[in-house]
C-alpha cells in the first residue's frame, strides 16, 4: 500500500482522480464474481445460524454463500440501507457478529451510497448520449471498500500545503480502505443515526397521494408522476455531470444568470424524465427507474399506504435489482418487484425470492 512519502514522491493524480481510478479497479477486480445482495432479514438469519441458533436450511444456505465465497463466484455487497439497519440492531454483541459476517461474505465491499449512484448514472447517461467513446461499464463505477459505506470524506483544510495535503489525502483513503467493518462498528459504538424514522415522510407522502387519487387514471401515470419527482431531485449531479462533459471536450462554458441555469437544468430534467417515460434509458438510469416504479405501483395502488420502512425496502431493492444479480428479500417485496407490469427481476435479470429454499437452489445452480 502507498504511503504519503510515495503520494508525495509520485503527486500525479487529484485526489478524485486518485480514488475513482481505485474504485474503478475494485470494480474490475470483483467483475467476475456474481453479487448475491441479502436484505435485513437474511443476513441477521446468516448471523444466527452462525452462532449455533439457525435450522438445518438457513446453514445450508450459509455454507453454500461461504463456498461461493470462497471459490471465486460470488460475494455479498451491502449498501448504505443495510450499514443503518446493522447500527440499530440492540446490543453490541449482535451488532459485531453481524459485521463480522459482512466482512467475510462481502470482501470488504459495498455499492457506493444511492445518491452517489444516481448521480453516476444521470453522468453516463450525458456521456453516452453524446457519443463519448471507450466508458468503463457502469458496473465497474458503482463499488467502493466497506469503510466507505456513508461516502467518501477527506481530510480538507489541513496546515499543510496543497500537494502534502493531497498526499494525505490519497494515504488516508488507502488506509481506510483496509479497515474492516467490525472494527468501524466497534469505533462508533452505540450511536443513534439521524433520519432513519421515515414515518412522518410516509405520511406526508401518503397525504399528497390521497388529495391527488382522483388525478391518476393509470399505472403509466403515476410511473410519469414518480419519475418526474425523482429527476427533480437531479439539478445538481445534472450541473456537475454538464461541467465535467464540457471540460473533457475543451468547452469553456461562459458564465451564466441564475435563470440561464435554471433553464438548462429543467431542459437536461425533462430530457431525464421522457427518455425514462418512452423507455429508451432504463437500462442506464436504472436506479431511478427502480425507485420510481415502487412508489408508482404503491400510488396506483390506492387501497394501500406507504410505511416508514417501505422507503428502506425500495433502496434495498434499487441496489440488488440494479447491480446484483441474485436478491434474498422479504415476501412482501418480492411480491412487489415481480408484479407483471414492473417486472423488475426480469428487466434487470435478478434472481429475486423470499425462501431460503430458493434462494439454495439457485446457489446449487450456481457452484
């Protein structure tokens, strides 16, 4: 591993350039591997059996992960959704042990946080539009090392000058990137993670769905509806993914009014949404097509409501159906992800169930 004397010896790189070039080969190296993503429920199973408390069925399944594991076949990424639900669990003992298995079956790798995904995509999506040429697939773009799961930090406004500080900067990533998750869990203790109680949003959103029932007359428009809201969160990966376009073409863009922005941000949102709407970038902008078809079936749905830990289930789902290629969930989400007008486990070719049993034989299929 580099150390800041060979950072300060070899400045090359910025310090984005630096750690999305060692993503990228994290991406590369894990690419022949086939991501198996477990939800809440299976992995505090995994945990159980683990320590002497499961059934004959739930060791089967972990000794058929820890054998694909360990020949090369698959690993077990969690996302951010996954890191929070861990920290809530209510003793430390659990909290460990679970992290511990994490480290095993994960290889010390976790998808990037949605938003940064999201972002990725909307930034592929502007760049492959545009006819640039010789782009690493997405799936090499969208893994980082479990110390990261929250997002990449730096140590910024240091006393030391800008290449030290930058040497420092790179020498901190890669030293983060070798500590394993039981022991950040064990640094960070018991702590109470901020905006994990999603029942007021649920609500607030539930009301908006119901003053707004009789507007929607089909599937395709609460689709319409969910999409729109989704790209609308976008103005600003849309303004960095202009900026870095622009600069790799040699572009110098003139400076612009607020309203000059405002009108090229909602022109590349709208671009977003209709090309989204007739079908021609699901495959690209994948996440948002994910998260926007839950929430789309949920509105249609107007017998049902939207619970504070739906907004879990569908990141969990954004990030298996996405990314992954098999996705160990409850029933209730499976149910959801399967409904013939989403659809979303053969759109995206995720193995996708509920029951240990299954999730077993397509293991067996697997090795």
């Amino acid at each position: 591993m580099p150390t800041i004397t060979d950072h300060l010896l070899n400045p090359g790189l910025s310090t984005d350039q630096y750690v999305n070039g060692r993503n990228i080969a994290l991406g590369q190296e894990i690419s022949t591997r086939r991501p198996v993503y477990l939800d809440t429920k299976f992995w505090i199973i995994l945990r159980d059996t683990d320590r002497g408390a499961g059934n004959p069925e739930s060791a089967t399944l972990l000794a058929l992960l820890r054998k694909g594991v360990g020949e090369g076949l698959l690993f077990c990424p969690i996302s951010e959704d996954i890191f929070v639900e861990l920290m809530k669990q209510q003793d430390d003992a659990s909290r460990l042990a679970t992290a511990s298995l994490v480290d095993e079956l994960s290889l010390g790798v976790t998808l990037v946080p949605q938003n940064v995904r999201m972002a990725t995509e909307v930034t592929y999506f502007m760049y492959a539009t545009t006819g640039t040429p010789n782009l690493h697939p997405l799936n090499h773009l969208i893994w980082c090392k479990l110390s990261y799961v929250l997002g990449i930090l730096h140590p910024t406004n240091t006393i030391f000058d800008s290449g030290t500080e930058r040497a420092i900067q790179k020498a901190f990533f890669d030293h983060m990137s070798t500590i394993p998750l039981r022991e950040i869990v064990t640094r960070i203790g018991e702590i109470e993670i901020p905006g994990t109680d999603l029942t007021e949003v649920a609500n607030k959103l539930n009301a908006g769905n119901f003053a707004h029932k009789d507007e929607i007359q089909s599937y395709e428009q609460s689709y319409s509806a969910e999409v729109r809201g989704v790209v609308d969160l976008m103005g600003d990966a849309i303004h960095q993914a202009t900026m870095m376009l622009a600069e790799s073409r040699g572009i110098v863009l003139n400076e612009r009014t607020a309203e000059q922005k405002r009108v090229a941000e909602n022109g590349f949102k709208n671009l977003l949404a209709i090309s989204l709407e007739r079908n021609k970038s699901r495959d690209t902008l994948r996440t948002i097509h994910i998260l926007a078809s839950l929430h789309a079936s949920v509105r249609w749905n107007k017998g049902r409501k939207l619970k504070g830990n739906d907004f879990f289930d569908f990141h969990h789902a954004a990030a298996a159906i996405a990314y992954c290629d098999a996705f160990f969930t409850e029933r209730s989400l499976r149910t959801t992800i399967t409904q013939s007008h989403l659809s979303l486990d053969k759109l995206y070719g995720c193995f996708v169930t509920s029951e240990a049993s299954d999730a077993i034989s397509w293991l067996r299929d697997l090795q």
